[in-house]
C-alpha cells in the first residue's frame, strides 16, 4: 500500500489519494503564466462499510474539450468512455466521484462559478458522496458537499 497518500478529511470520512495521481496533477500547475486550465473526473471506489474512499483514477485533459487560461468545458466522450471501462473492468468498483481542475493561484479556492457547477453535478449524482479538487500552483483543495454547506480540506 506505498502507493497510497493518506489525506484524512475528518473523523467520519477518509478519503485516500493514489501517489501517482499526485503526481499526475503536478504537471498540470498552472505555474507558466500561459498554460490554460486543466480539467478531469476523478474515479475511484468506496469501503463498504464506512466512508473511506480511494481515489485510484483520473482522466487528463483530451483533444476536443475547449481551454483558456480560466475556463474549461469537458467535450471530449474519452472522459465517460474511460469511466466506463474502468466500472466494467473493476466489475463495478471503480465509479465516477467528481471532478478536478486547475487554479493559477498558489492556494486555490473555488469560484461562484466553480460552486454552481459541483451543484448542478450533485443534482445528477445523489446516489453517491462527491469530491471536488482544485489544483493550485503550490496547494490543492478537496471540497464535498456536507448538508448545505461545502467543507474545504487543504492539502
Ligand atoms: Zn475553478
């Protein structure tokens, strides 16, 4: 299990982050003044018995979505085709469990736009806890939604 970085949230959910998805994100920083944002879907799975999730997957930027320097829009279908093989290869177990993307800040926090969007992604998912995770050029921030109110977790 060295290939695991803990990150725990709070007393009643844990959430884990496979190290080479860290490192995946690392590349995407928005440190050079040009580069654009980054956006992708998080996958992973959840223990059975309490809220303990694993973040093992995520999907990278791809040809045919639209980028600036503040803005993405997820267009390419490899982000729902990659989803599915993983739930069809993992009989299951590896699921759709939010978003990520970039920030050109150091320590990155979310836009109105950003919370009007994990919404309306709430919306179609009520079946299952989400996470969303900013990457900022020096920190990253986990959000999730928590009754009424998103808690925000630096790591
Ligand atoms: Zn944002």
């Amino acid at each position: 299990m060295d290939d695991l970085s803990i990150e725990v949230v709070s007393s009643e959910l844990q959430v884990l982050i496979r190290k080479g998805v860290i490192s995946m994100w690392e590349k995407y920083r928005q440190i050079d003044p040009d580069a654009h944002e980054a956006f992708g879907v998080l996958i992973g799975s959840k223990c059975i018995d309490f809220a303990y999730y694993h973040i093992s997957e995520i999907t990278e930027p791809k040809e045919q979505d639209i980028h600036s320097r503040r803005s993405f829009t997820l267009k390419d279908p490899g982000h729902q085709a990659i989803v599915n093989a993983l739930f069809e290869s993992s009989g299951g177990q590896l699921v759709y469990l939010g978003t990520w993307h970039t920030h050109p800040e150091p320590n990155p926090h979310a836009s109105s736009i950003d919370i009007k969007d994990w919404k309306a992604c709430l919306k179609r998912n009520k079946d299952r806890q989400l996470f969303f995770i900013i990457v900022g050029t020096e920190k990253k921030a986990l959000y999730y939604f928590d009754g009424e109110i998103f808690n925000r977790y630096e790591f």
